[in-house]
C-alpha cells in the first residue's frame, strides 16, 4: 500500500472551552499540577486519554508509589508531602493503602496500593479542587498564538475534533507531545539511539502467603540458577512483591525489546503495537515458571496484565536546566528547589536493571529539584512536569518515578 500522504479539508475547529489553565496527562504530575492549580481558584481541566487517573501507576499497572521515600544517613523517611500527602491520606481512608516496603537490593522504600482505591482517590482529589476532568480525549496537536505562546490545545474524542483555549499550559502527557508540537526542543534517549526498556506489568492471585513468605527474595535468586542452566528470562533484576491484601502479588518482570534489540518506542505506533503483544507473551512465559517452582504460587493465576505497557522513557524537553546524574548521586541543592527526590538512578538498560544510589550513610540520600527544569526554552506559558521534564537521559533514570513526578505536578501548577 502508498504511503502517499491525503489532503484533508481545511476546516473550523469548535472552541470546547477556555481555561486558566489546561493540563495534558493525568500521571501522579497531571494531577498535583491540576489540583493545585485548581486549589488557587484558577478556572482548570485536565485532559486524561484513559477513563482514569494514575498514568503508569493505574493504566501500565505498576500499584507501588515510587520516589515518596528517601535513605537519609541509613534512615528511611518519606520526603514527598504537599498533594501527595492528600492522595496517600485518601487511600488509607480506603484501606486502599500496604505500609512502605524495602526495594530495589532493600536500600530504599517503596510503597504498593490497590489500584482501583488510587483511581477513585485521584477524582475525589481533583473534584475537591474545582477541577474539570475531561476522560477519553486525546490531545492531537496545539494552535500558537505567536512564537512562544500557545493559543489552544486540540483535542479528539467520541464527541469529535475540538480546542480548547487557556492561559497557561502544563504539559504532563509522558511524552513531551504538547511541547514537541510547540516547537519545544527535546532529547530521545542517550544520544546513541537507546532509551530504558519499558515493561508489562501483571498481577498475581491466588498466593497462599504463609507459604510464599519472603518469595520476593525467593523467586529473583530461582530465576538466576534457571538462567544458570540455559532457560530464558526477559531480564534479571525481577521484582515481584505482595500488594495491599497479600494473596496478591505484582510482578515487574518483563523487558520489551524491538526483534533487533533496541527497545520499544512509546512514540511509535507499530512498536507500540509490537510491544504489547510480545509484553503480554512474556508475562505468561514468566509466571509459568514463578508458579512451578515458587512455593505459595502452585494454585496461582494472572489476575490482570496491565492495560497498557509500562513506558519509562521518550521525549525529555529541554528546559532552562536539565537534572543529571551526577547531581542525583552528589545530593545536589538548588536556589530554585521545589522539591527532592530521593530515587536512585534505576537503569532499565538491555537484559538488566542497574542501580546507583547516592553514599549511604554518609549522604543524605535525595537531591532538589530546580524549578527551572519545569521551564521549557523558547515557550512562555507552558510547564513540563514528570517523566518529560528537563533531565538528561541519566538523569531521567531516577526522577521520572512518581514520588518527584507529584512534586513537579505541584510546583508548575503553583507557579
């Protein structure tokens, strides 16, 4: 078939509203920038393509906060507060919530919680806040009104192609895809063409717990001696932990590879395509074995493989500073602070996931967050808040979880 290209009709675009401000993506920093953006009486919606909240943490399947903890001098301390104290306050209210737990070699905490508490919690969280929520809409391109300020954001829906018009713009979609539009500058990977690997994400039930007891040590060792002996895994560095009612478990197991190696775009639609089903044939093949030779899992099954495969790296903006490793390592300090990450570098590179943590104990264990890695160059009424943030591609390896995701949400929807 042609990839000859189609001349479509020029036409008018229907104005859905307009805004103080409009938020693209409704990820942990979608929804700190919308509800406090919200909570200082500015008229706001949020743009959200799914029909919930939680970006990875809901739709990628991934039910673990990351980033909210930090090892300070070989204590662990939650160092994320503001909105995301509201969220954490809401699924305990739900029971929605498990205590913090050890991860990644047990150096630092992490935190798991029901998902479908998580996405309750986040409308009554933004609904509070005199939010508009508009679900099942995609953002598809953006309107200038000159060089550096954007008129609208065109949106698609079951209801047909509409913009909508707003005074600032915070773009929290992941992928950078507003700001790329825009004309914002960006980076893709680490220069040479490789991104981190994403993952599917599946949920484990039926876990008789007594039996499986410390599995989540268990069962990363079991997959090393198989691997020993020629059987093939995705990746090493697995990591299946109990949820909030412990015959659940999720398992993180999965590495999503193109066939020639590279890893899977989440700005491509064939290696989208691609990815979901090879994620999804992974899953199986790996629980396979978690149940044959795990005790407690014998009489265990897939309760869900996520949505949609977990994506932790594409477009990164380029912003008036860009985070790098070497100031996560060395615990740097900012002017312009709005906020700490305490995540170690957490590196999904091809068949393994390499760890750097700052100097335990000696360090304090996280490093600020600039407000000027929010600031993209050339725009001057939009914001990039999460994953997409002004980071280098180091760098983006450890503040891209949600723990600094909800602090960036809510210092671009404060500013």
């Amino acid at each position: 078939m042609s990839k000859a290209t189609v001349l479509e009709s020029s036409r008018n675009t229907p104005v859905f509203g307009e805004y103080d401000v409009v938020v693209l993506g409704g990820g942990p920093a979608g929804i700190a920038a919308a509800a406090a953006a919200g909570r200082t009486g500015r008229s706001t919606i949020l743009i959200e393509r799914y029909g919930f909240l939680g970006g990875a943490g809901t739709a990628a399947g991934l039910s673990t906060f990351c980033g909210l903890h930090a090892n300070i001098h070989g204590e662990h301390k939650q160092v994320i507060h503001g909105l995301a104290d509201d969220v954490l306050d809401r699924l305990k209210h739900m029971d929605g919530l498990r205590d913090p737990h050890l991860s990644l070699a047990n150096r630092i905490q992490a935190q798991a919680y029901d998902i479908s508490a998580y996405k309750i919690a986040a409308d009554e969280l933004l609904l509070a806040s005199g939010v508009k929520i508009l679900f099942h809409a995609f953002g598809v391109g953006m309107v200038k009104c000159s060089e550096r300020e954007i008129e609208a954001l065109l949106i698609e829906s079951k209801s047909g192609r509409s913009a909508i018009r707003g005074r600032m713009f915070i773009e929290c979609s992941g992928d950078g895809d507003l700001a790329a539009w825009a004309g914002a500058p960006y980076e893709l990977g680490d220069g040479a063409g490789n991104m981190l690997y994403p993952s599917t994400m599946f949920r484990i039930s039926g876990v008789d717990p007594v039996k499986a007891g410390n599995a989540w040590d268990i069962i990363p060792k079991l997959m090393d001696e198989a691997a020993q002996k020629g059987r093939k895994f995705p990746r090493r560095g697995a990591i299946v932990r109990p949820q909030k009612n412990p015959i659940e478990w999720r398992a993180n197991v999965t590495q999503i590879k193109n066939p020639d190696g590279s890893a899977v775009s989440g700005i491509d639609v064939e290696q989208l395509s691609y990815g979901e089903v090879e994620g999804r044939r992974q899953c199986w093949d790996v629980f396979e074995f978690i149940r044959s030779v795990t005790p407690g899992f014998d009489s265990a099954y897939i309760v869900e493989i996520a949505p949609q495969i977990g994506i932790r790296e594409t477009r990164r903006v380029v912003g008036e500073y860009m985070l790098s490793e070497q100031e996560i390592l060395e615990c740097a300090n900012f002017p312009d602070t709005i906020g700490v990450n305490g995540w170690p570098v957490e590196a999904h590179v091809s068949g393994n996931v390499l760890l750097k943590f700052p100097k335990i104990p000696e360090s304090r264990g996280f490093n600020q967050l600039p407000y000027r890695m929010i600031v993209p160059k050339g725009m001057d009424n939009l914001f990039v808040a999460g994953r997409c943030a002004s980071m280098t591609h180091d760098g983006q390896s450890s503040a891209r979880v949600s723990g600094p995701c909800f602090a960036m949400g809510q210092a671009a929807g404060t500013a």
